[in-house]
C-alpha cells in the first residue's frame, strides 16, 4: 500500500499510475467546484465532499456523518475511481480537508495517500479542463467497526482522545458553527496545523511523534479523534500513522454530533478537563 503521504516528488515519478483527486472545501461556503476549476492539477476529478463524503446532516449525527458505503462506492465509480486504483488526494490547506477521502478509502482497504503541501506545493502547470472519466467499478465495503467510535468511547478514561480543532475553538472562546462551545471533557488538543509547518507539509516524524507524546499518545495508546464534523480529525489520524504510531479512531460525528445534546458534559479553556 502506498504510504498516507507523498511529495511531489513521488507524484511526478509515478503519475500515470495513480488518479488525481481534488478534494478542496471551504468552511465559510465557498464553493470547492468553482476553486477546481479556476486551476486544478493536471487530470485531477473533483471530488464533492458533502455529496460522497458524508451524509446529509442531522443533529443526531453531526454535519458530516459517514455516508453509506453505497453512496462512498457511487461517488467513486463515477469519477472513475476503480477497486484497484491507487488515488493520490490534495487540497489548498494542508491536507486537512482531502484527509477525509484518504483515510476513507485507507480504512476500506484501498491505497490512497495526501500530497504533501496540496495545490501550493505542484511546481507545475495546472489546467482547469475538467476530465471525463470513464465510470469504473468500485464495490463497497462497509466501514470497520475497529476503525471507528462514538460518544461513549470520547467520554472513556482509557482512550487518548485527541480533539483536531483549532486552540480557540477547543477552549470554547468561539463557536461558529456548532450548538455550543468549548470540547469533550478530558479530549486534548492537537490541531491539525500543529502537524504542518508553515508551507503546509507534514513536520518531520520526530516532531510529529514529540506533538502526539505531548497528548498522551504512547505506542500501546487506544486514540480517538475528533473535531467539529469528522473530516480534520481524518488529518490527525494519517498523521498519526506517518509517525508510526497507533493508526487511531474516528468519531466521525465529532463536536457537531456530541455539542448537540445540552446533557452531555462540555469543558472549557486549555486544560482537557
């Protein structure tokens, strides 16, 4: 299997053998599509987040639940993603949105891996002609129960849990988009910027294994992550295999799902409880 990130470097020497994916999503609305096509690396397909990525929103479940893994395999098909396709995902932050389409595709058992420093780090031209796959054939698979975890297990003692928002939404200062402030009691934080550095490439495995050792994270740790809706925390979860650690699980309703029930404890400020 490919490993969860290349450089440019392995794109460009392996380039007809992958599919490009282009998984760009803005938080505050902006459209992913209409970034694609001003300029887009060369033969990438867009791939629309909150279409095959996830299902509808509900309070119950948070703004990006898991879509079924039919909807996952027709979205996939489509854009000519095939079983045995190695898919090679970027966006123009870090990685923190296209994350959700590698790990996806990594916990199903396919090869898929992020670009190192997305769309800003392809010193070549880019195209803004849109491809027409031809549709493939992708099988689903359903998402391994091992691989994920819901409101009791961010709430065990046992787990490192590990809380991908940005500092001052985990200490509540502001909420944007959720039911209310502040993280899971007893979650530390570890932002998915603190795994880059200032181009947006991953930090070497040294640091990466120092940030997680900060939060508790050991060799034999049970991690969980999460963030506001499931798709950063996909981020920390590669990173954390990069550096060779526990490969970790998703609360895939993350902060949207747990923050919408005004029953369950909420901490505020820097400390995890």
């Amino acid at each position: 299997m490919v490993p969860p990130v290349v450089a440019p470097s392995w794109l460009r020497a392996h380039r007809r053998e992958v599919v490009l994916a282009d998984v760009r999503w803005y938080l505050d609305g902006r459209s992913g599509r209409a970034a694609y096509d001003a300029g887009h690396l060369p033969g990438a397909v867009f791939v629309d987040l909150d279409r095959w990525l996830a299902a509808p929103a509900a309070p119950g479940a948070g703004r990006h639940p898991l879509p079924e893994p039919e909807v996952f395999a027709e979205g996939m098909a489509r854009l000519g993603i095939g079983d045995a396709d190695p898919v090679v995902a970027y966006d123009d932050a870090g990685g923190v949105v296209a994350a959700r389409l590698v790990w996806m595709l990594r916990v199903t058992g396919h090869e898929a891996a992020l670009l190192d420093g997305g769309v800003a780090a392809w010193d070549g031209p880019l195209e803004q002609a849109a491809p027409e796959p031809a549709p493939a054939v992708f099988t689903p698979r359903p998402w391994p129960a091992a691989r994920l975890a819901g409101v009791e297990d961010v709430l065990d003692p046992a787990a490192v849990v590990i809380d991908a928002r940005d500092p001052d939404r985990y200490r509540g200062d502001r909420e944007p988009v959720d039911p209310r402030a502040g993280h899971v009691p007893g979650a530390v934080n570890v932002p998915t910027r603190a795994t880059l550095d200032g181009s947006g490439r991953f930090r070497p495995v040294e640091e990466l294994r120092r940030t997680f050792a900060a939060a508790g994270v050991t060799a034999d740790s049970d991690v969980v992550s999460y963030c506001g809706s499931g798709v950063t925390a996909c981020h920390d979860l590669l990173a954390l295999e990069l550096a060779g650690l526990p490969q970790g699980r998703l609360y895939a309703g993350s902060w949207s799902q747990y923050s919408a029930d005004p029953d369950r404890p909420v901490a505020v400020g820097d400390r995890p409880s």
